[in-house]
C-alpha cells in the first residue's frame, strides 16, 4: 500500500506515513541499508499486532514510502492493512534448491530480457580468471592467465576478515596454475561463490584476493587501476553481505533477523565502488536476498519489487558518494583515495573533468568545503602523506557537506590546483598537491594548551556535541584605527596540537594536525596529579581564516535575526614550506556578526 499517492484519502495510511517519514529524516547512520540510499526498517506499534515495515528510495528531499505487513495470518476485510501488500516467504537456507532456484530466476530475467543490462560484446576477462571446472565432483578450480580473452564471468564482493584468508602470492602462483587450488584449502565464502556460479552456469570467477597477487606492489597498482573494468564488465557481481569474514560464507542457515542495522559487507570502504559499478548486482543479507540491476530492485520478501535505480542529484561524486563512502572503514588507510579510484574513473569520463585528489575541478570551491563529521571519536590525521590538507582523504573518518554550499555567493577564485601521482594511476594515491586561492583572508586566534605542557599526562575534552571550537577573529581594514574582535566558529578537521613557529628572533603559538592521540585541541585542559584534577595553562594560538563566500537567508535559518552565514576554510603556516598554509578546520560566522570585507583584506596564497 504505497503512501502517500493512490491511499492518500485513508487518513490511517497518512499517519503511517507521517511517522515513517519523521523516523527516516531522524535516524543515525546505523539504520542506512547495505547501499546507503535505501533505508529500511520495521515497528511494531501498540494498537495492533501485525509488524508494518518502511522503506525509502533516494534522499530525504525526495521522500517516498510504502507500507506493508509481515503478519503470517490473513488480515480480515475492515482492517486497515487488508489493503496492504504481504511480505513473501523467504527461505531460511540459502544454500536450499528453492532459494537457488530464486537466484537463477532473477539472473536469467534479466539476462534474456533487460536491454539496458546486456552488454553489446562478450567482455574481456579480467588478467587473471578462476576457472571453474563443468564437473561438480572436481576437487579444485584453476587460475588462469585470460591473455585477452572474451567471456562471461562473475566477481565476488567480500570482506577479507582477520587474519587474511587465502591468497595467491609471488610463491603460489605457479602451483595455482598448473595444478590448480584444493577444494578444502577455499574458505567457506569462496567455496559458496563457485557453488554458486555452478548453479547459475558461469565459467569463470573473480577473487580479489586470488587474481592479484597480494605481495607485489607492482602487480597490485596495476591491477588495482582496472578495477573499474573488472567490476563494469562482469556479468554478475555477488555481495557476500552477511558474511564478516571469508570463513563465514553465505550460502547456508540465516542469522533469523528480519532487519539488521547494516551488513558488514556494507562497513567495508572497497566494496562501495564495486557494488557502485555492477551491471547485475546479487546481494545475500542476513534476511533475504536482494538484486539490482540497471533496471531495478527486487528482492526476496517483495517489498522491492520492480523499483527504479535511484536518480541521484547533479555533482553526486562530491556531496553523495563521497559522504556515504567515508563513513565506511578501510584497513590500510593508505587506501583512501584508490579504493574509489575506479568510481573516479567512471565519473571522468562522464563529465570530463580534472580530478584532484577526491574533489573535481570544476567544482572544486563547493568540494572544498567539507568537514569532518562528529562521530564520538577522536579523530587524527593519517600518519604518512596521502594528499594534501585540503582534500578530504588527508584525514580519517567520515566527513560531509552542508547541503546549501551550492547556494554561496561565493569571493573565493581557484587561480590553480594541481596532484602529483604516485604511481601510475591518476586517481589512485597522492604524492604532493597544492592549490592557489585568491579570497578574503583575516586572522584569528583559538585556544591551545600550551607547549610546554605538552610532555604532562593530560586528559582534554576536544569538542562539545556539535564539534565545533570558538574562534575570534580580528577585524581590520584600511579605513579602521583598531581591530574588531568577530566571533566565528570552527568544525575541527581532527585533534589539532600547539606548535612555536620561529621567524627570526621572534617565535609565536599556532597550531598544526595531531598525528597521534596526545596534546590535542580543547576548550578545558586537567591534568591527572594524584586523584587531583588542575587547570593547564593555555595559550592563543594564532591561526587564519580564508572566506569562501556567504549563504542568503533559506528556509533552514529560520532565525528572524539571521541573514545567512559566512562560511570558509581555517588555516595554519605550514611547518615544513615557508609562505604556504595547511587547512585545519572548516568554518561559519552569522553575517549580524560582521561586516562586508573590504578589498584590502583579499590575498593570493597556496595551500598545500
């Protein structure tokens, strides 16, 4: 029973839909489904006994749910879920003949009938294939160099687990292709992955973990850089989304959850462009077994029945993708920017721009304005370089955008911007970048622990709920005899340390990006002594603030006494290059609070 459209006149289904629609704009992260954009979740209200599950499609702004039930028994005439759609069966074994039977259903309707899925030419496979032999009894499969030849095949979405499961090295290369690799040695996933493509008919499959070889830089940048072509050319990818681990497979008895808060499938940074990329994708839940292809969304229970791809607003690479692939976690932090290289790719030569280090040149003044997201954790930045302070993937942990950066009347101009790879794979890891801004730059101070407490045991509160800091800027223009004190406030890009900056004879307090987890920005700083609890003194650090532009008054302000905000970047001297400057935090002041910037106060400096 969709709501609202067609049940729009039954005021049951209004109030149904009223609470689902609050539940969905005001729930965390965990509620997000495997793909992020999906959320669903079930409740079981006081005045009746039959579970009603929701369902959105696409962003909040663009709500639009649908209502069913699950209940077992048969909902009498009167009632009002009589009219309401019912859950299918869903088996509890998916290793069983019916839910197979199921799987191969979905691949071959779409397969024989969805023009917009089939591919024009047979594929070419991917380096390296496993070949999988027609004989169920076979006790093994084989690794096979394709040399360029055509095929169909499938890949396999998974989640490694700990320690690392089977893999093909430099050592065992040349025995998993003459002889081929052992039946028992597979992990359970890699084992319901062949049984799997056995039943649907493929020939070959691809393993991350089996067709790269895991000790060799060079074997792993190159075929790092054509996971695009892996993922796009498959016939099939399959998600192993329940499994947390290779040895937990998912072909077999299901958890018995009917909703789960997120599959660990769906917590894994290189899984969201692979899913991302697939023509067909087939999906194996805790709860059922979901599909989607380039003409829909089915799933087990039907309560994703025949649903349209989502359409997703323009500049989806820098405000959605990016926000939903952040908040996923990567073992190898080094990994930030090639494990979404091949969406990189995709998006290139859609709309044929520079791409720079996560962000796209043409839009590159809104792409700057991320911020890190409160998450309840300290957040630092990543030790070793990865790119440079003012892209997004110099940090840890996930970050977002506020929603009316494409409403700023922006004073920033991008004059140059500019990434150095460090392989071969533009989109792939970063060695140095640096970008050349020309907008409205004032000082400001924030508050430090000072530095010569540093070496003290200290335990500091970093942020408040909100995570942001105070920050004062000083106001001065050429037609001023004294500076304005302008209060601003700034979202931190992670824990931040004091730093003397010498400059001749004279030396001063600024700050710079924490690497580790000690001595870190606060607004109250104690040191432990004995059970007792005393003040650390503090000093001013003294830091700039680079303004963007400034929002009109919307909808979301709806303050009488506020017109909009100034919002912009926090930057600090860089510790290692004389004259440039490295972001530190992102910042917004209410425009009551100060007045339109003069031109004196424009400059032209490099971040880096």
């Amino acid at each position: 029973m969709p709501v609202p459209g067609d049940a729009t006149d039954c005021r049951f289904c209004g109030l149904l839909y009223e609470i689902g629609h609050r539940m969905i704009q005001h729930s965390p992260t965990s509620y997000e489904a495997e793909d992020n954009r999906e959320w669903e979740f079930e409740f079981h209200p006081f005045f009746t006994r039959h579970p009603i599950a929701f369902t959105r499609y696409g962003p909040v702004d663009r709500l639009k749910c649908a209502v069913y039930h699950a209940s077992d028994e048969e909902i009498p005439e009167g009632s009002p879920f009589f009219n309401c759609r019912k859950f299918r069966h869903m088996h509890e074994d998916t290793a069983s003949e019916e839910c197979l039977a199921f799987a191969a259903t979905l691949f071959r309707d779409c397969y024989s009938s969805h023009l917009v899925c089939g591919q024009s030419n047979l594929p070419v496979l991917p380096s390296r294939v496993l070949r999988i032999p027609d004989d169920p009894q076979s006790s093994g499969i084989r690794l096979l160099d394709s040399r360029g030849q055509r095929g169909i095949y499938a890949a396999l979405s998974h989640c490694w687990g700990k320690p690392p499961t089977l893999r093909t090295t430099k050592y065992t290369l040349d025995r998993y292709h003459q002889w081929g690799i052992h039946w028992l040695s597979l992990p359970k996933t890699f084992q319901d992955a062949v049984a799997l493509c056995r039943a649907l008919g493929f020939s070959y499959l691809w393993i991350d973990a089996l067709c790269i070889l895991q000790d060799s830089r060079s074997d792993w940048e190159t075929e790092s850089a054509r996971m695009r072509d892996v993922y796009e050319g498959a016939t099939l990818v399959i998600g192993a989304s329940m499994a947390s681990s290779d040895d937990d497979g998912f072909l077999g008895k299901r958890p018995g959850h009917f909703r789960a808060k997120g599959e660990p499938l769906a917590r894994r940074a290189w899984t969201y462009q692979e899913r991302f990329l697939s023509r067909r994708y087939m999906s194996f839940t805790s709860q059922e077994l979901r599909w989607r292809c380039l003409e829909g969304i089915r799933c087990e229970c039907g309560l994703l029945e025949n649903i349209p791809p989502n359409c997703n607003p323009p500049f989806e690479p820098t405000l959605y993708t990016i926000k939903d692939y952040t908040n996923r976690k990567l073992t190898n932090l080094f990994d930030r920017l090639p494990a979404i290289s091949a969406i990189a790719k995709t998006f290139q030569d859609r709309i044929q721009d520079a791409y720079l280090a996560g962000l796209w040149r043409q839009d590159i003044r809104q792409g700057l304005l991320w911020r890190s997201a409160p998450s309840g954790r300290k957040l630092i930045a990543g030790q070793g370089y990865r790119a440079p302070s003012w892209s997004w993937a110099s940090i840890d942990g996930s970050i977002s955008y506020d929603l009316n950066v494409h409403r700023l009347d922006m004073s920033v101009n991008v004059i140059d911007a500019q990434c150095t790879p460090l392989g071969t794979d533009p989109t792939g890891e970063i060695s140095t970048g640096y970008l050349i801004v020309e907008s409205f730059l004032l000082k400001a101070t924030i508050c430090l622990p000072c530095p010569e407490a540093t070496s003290v045991h200290l335990e500091w509160r970093l942020w408040d709920m909100e995570g942001t800091t105070p920050v004062r800027l000083e106001w001065r223009s050429s037609g001023m005899e004294n500076s304005q004190s302008i209060p601003a406030i700034m979202h931190q890009d992670c824990q931040l340390e004091s730093l003397r900056m010498k400059v001749s004879t004279d030396s001063y307090i600024t700050a710079k990006r924490a690497t580790v987890e000690d001595d870190f920005l606060c607004k109250e700083s104690n040191r432990l002594d004995e059970g007792a609890s005393q003040k650390v003194a503090q000093v001013e650090a003294h830091v700039w603030c680079l303004l963007f532009g400034r929002t009109t008054r919307t909808s979301i302000y709806q303050d009488a006494d506020v017109a909009g905000r100034w919002v912009g970047l926090v930057l600090t001297e860089s510790e290692n290059y004389t004259g440039r400057y490295v972001r530190i935090g992102w910042l917004w002041i209410e425009t009551r609070d100060m007045q339109v910037p003069t031109d004196d106060m424009r400059k032209t400096i490099t971040i880096v």
